[in-house]
C-alpha cells in the first residue's frame, strides 16, 4: 500500500476514535453514556470540599434537582430562580466555568392558574427535570410543560407548552420526568391519573409515550400506555430509557403498576411486565425511579420499601420475572434510580439507609453498606473509576468502593443548604456536583 495511503488511514482511525473517545466522555443526558449512571473513567477524586479539590465554581440563580449534562465544552443546567419567577437554561464552559449564556424559558403557564411562574406549590420546583443535549442542540423541559430546544450557543430553535396544548397533566406532585434524545427523535413519557387531582387535569385523561422531531418540536407521534393502576398508582415521575439488547433497540419504561418495553420507531408496546401492586390494591404508590437494564434483565423498583423486581429482556407479550429481591430487606428504593457498572447493579435505599451491590443474574446481594447520618439520598448513584458517588439532600457526597462497599470518604459540599435532589455527573475526569446555589467541577 503506498505510504500516502497508510497516512490517510491512520488519520481517519485516529479521528474515529478520537471522536468516539469524546462522546463517550460526554454526559448527555440524566443517567450519562450507557443510560445507567456508569462512565469510564481515571483519577477521580475522593475527598474534596467546596475549597479543595475544585478546579472551579459558578454561581446559580436558583435551585433544580435536574443532572448537570455536557457536551465537549459544554455544561447545562436548569434552575428556577425563586425571586424573579424564572425557569432558566444556563450553559457554561467546562474548563474555566465562565457562564457562556442563560435563557429565560418559563412562559409563566400556571397549571389550572395554581401555584407560580416557577413552582406549583413549595414542595418541589419546575426545574427538576434534567437537560438533555446531542451536541447539536439542548433540549430544556420543566414540570409547568414548557420545553424549549437551543443551539449549544444559546440560540432558540423552537419552544411549546405540553400542558397548554393537551391540558393539563393529572400529576398529585410537581412533574419531573426528563427528556430523551435518542435515534434521531426526542422522548417524553406522561404517565398521570385518569381523573382530576387538587383541581388539576381533565377526568379521562390518558397515560401515553411522546416522540417529537427534535429539528422542529413537532409531535411524530403519541402512543397510549394503558394501565389499570389506580389514583396516584398511575402516577409515574421517572424518566424513559433507551436499551438495545439483542440488536433490538427498545424504550424502557417504568410506572403505572408495570414495566413495558417499546419500539422506538412507533412507541408501540414489545413487551410488558406486571406486577408489583398484586390486584392494584395499592393506590398511593406513585413511582419515582427509572428503569436501569445490564445483563438482560431491567429492575424497576417497586414504592414504599417495597422489592426490586426484574424482568428479562428480549421477550414479546409478557415478559417472564427473572427475580425480584427480598421482601423486607436492604434492597429497595423509594426514589434513587439504580446503577449498573462493571456488570453488577447498585441499589442506593433512600428508605432504609443502604448501598446495596446486587448479583444480575440471581439478584441476590453480594454486599450492603450502610449510608451514615439521618437526611436521606434522593439523588441516584453515579458509578466511575472503581468508585460509586451519591449525594443526599444536605450536601454530603459519599464516596464507596464498588469493589466492596467501604466507604472512602464523606464530603460536606452545600454548607447550610437542604433539600438537594441533584444526581452527580461525570465527564472528561472530573465530577460536576449541583447544589441548589453553585455549580462545581471537582478534580484534576
């Protein structure tokens, strides 16, 4: 071969994997790369406060329980700033952490005229859904149904309001179900009540999966997700997940009482497991986490100290229950979603205080931690370089050992500062931690 050919390949096989190296440091989307809360990567740190080991902080208007995601340089956040009544897309520079812009969002739409511009009632905010980025645009959603796509340089490329095109949502709590981006469609799932809730929503409203033309906003289409759930049972606040197992891509979805996979080109329903709630007796168990797949099963985690169920992939019609996790016991989750890294799943329990490292194939547990102090973890854990990070809502960021739970250090990130519901980001060798008033990049 002639040596201007040999030089030519091995250009291109350089920027191929160069380019393939740089996506899989990116966090694009709540969960990161492999829609599980996994990562590769080196040297992150393990202690670290709010003045060591911060490569930089930035200031943020107001809080979000919404994942940092970036993209090369990128970083976006939302937040609702509680004293000009704003819901915000901010992006920053990832290396100095100047703020690049930041977007006014909010319409100002108030769900059956209740609440404010930026929360329906103090219990929550509209900022709690994460961004989600493919490198050529953000896509911003908020609990109030506005959704709004930019260029990563800020620019609008088209906005709408779910709520006030469809009505209202039925939802007993603020809705924060993220956006997805994934084979060229942008994903969002409402699963709500079929009948009024404090005066919000329509009787006969429907649960269904949404996919829309990320170019344009505009709806592809709707598929109706059925359940015979009851009241708040119905209610669903997790996210959809891309899989493809099998060479088979699919869209994970969890709530409502069941666990449905779909086609990503029609939303049509491959498959459905069901269910946690035996005769749907149970009618104020909403669902907060999302579904996590690894090792042909995906978990859902059953409410309210409930177990963990797993049901295997690749099936049609009704998909077979490969195991589901002691009744009683460590393994449960009210509200984190689970991890899966380096082939085993990580069940962080906000009710029961644990870490749990759990066996895919039996589902067995191969060790419990337990997570010190009294405030909870509402945030899910994030699994990168041997280590697993969780912060729960005072600030405290903890830091196990995947290989045997120990813990590695506990570090105080928020001062005074509650009710932080963040997931911790990595990318690019560094941690990107949200408090409710800065944003930091932690590491080398």
């Amino acid at each position: 071969m002639p040596r201007l050919w040999k030089n030519v390949l091995l250009a291109l096989g350089t920027l191929l994997a160069s380019t393939s190296l740089t996506q899989a440091q990116d966090w694009a989307n709540w969960r990161g790369p492999n829609y599980n809360g996994s990562i590769n990567a080196a040297n992150l740190p393990v202690k670290f406060s709010p003045t060591e080991g911060v490569k930089w902080s930035a200031e943020l208007p107001g809080p979000s329980a919404g994942t940092p995601v970036i993209w090369k340089n990128y970083v976006f956040v939302t937040a609702a700033d509680l004293k000009t009544q704003e819901l915000l897309g901010l992006c920053f520079d990832r290396s100095t952490g100047t703020q690049l812009w930041k977007r006014s969002i909010g319409t100002g739409y108030l769900p059956d005229g209740q609440g404010n511009k930026v929360q329906i009632d103090e219990r929550g905010n509209y900022a709690s859904p994460s961004p989600v980025t493919d490198g050529k645009r953000v896509v911003f959603f908020f609990g109030n149904g506005d959704l709004a796509a930019f260029t990563v340089k800020g620019e609008k490329i088209w906005q709408r309001n779910l709520q006030k095109e469809n009505g209202d949502f039925c939802f007993n709590w603020t809705f924060s179900s993220s956006p997805i981006l994934y084979a060229g469609k942008l994903y969002l799932q409402i699963l709500q009540r079929d009948q009024t809730v404090s005066n919000r929503g329509k009787n006969g409203s429907t649960s269904y999966l949404l996919a829309l033309n990320p170019e344009t906003g505009k709806e592809l289409w709707r598929s109706e997700r059925p359940t015979d759930a009851k009241m708040e049972s119905r209610e669903a606040y997790s996210t959809p997940i891309p899989y493809q197992h099998n060479g088979r891509k699919e869209i994970l979805i969890a709530g409502g009482d069941y666990l449905t996979g779909h086609d990503p080109e029609n939303g049509k329903e491959l498959w459905r497991w069901g269910t946690w709630n035996p005769n749907h007796n149970e009618v104020w168990w909403r669902l907060v986490p999302s579904p996590v797949a690894g090792a042909g099963v995906v978990l859902a985690c059953a409410p309210k100290r409930a177990p963990v169920y797993a049901a295997k992939l690749g099936g049609t019609g009704q998909a077979p229950l490969a195991w589901q996790s002691e009744a009683k016991g460590d393994t449960t989750s009210d509200v984190p979603t689970p991890l899966f890294y380096e082939g085993k799943f990580y069940v962080l329990s906000d009710v029961k205080k644990a870490l749990t490292c759990v066996d895919p194939a039996t589902g067995n547990p191969i060790w419990t931690t337990k997570v010190p102090g009294i405030p909870m973890c509402w945030g899910s854990p994030t699994g990168a370089d041997g280590k697993i990070y969780a912060m729960r809502l005072r600030g405290e960021v903890f830091v196990f050992s995947a290989q045997n739970g120990s813990l590695l250090a506990q570090n105080a990130m928020a001062g005074e500062e509650n009710e932080l519901r963040s997931t911790i980001a990595v990318a690019y060798n560094n941690l990107f931690i949200r408090t409710n008033t800065r944003l930091y990049c932690v590491g080398k």
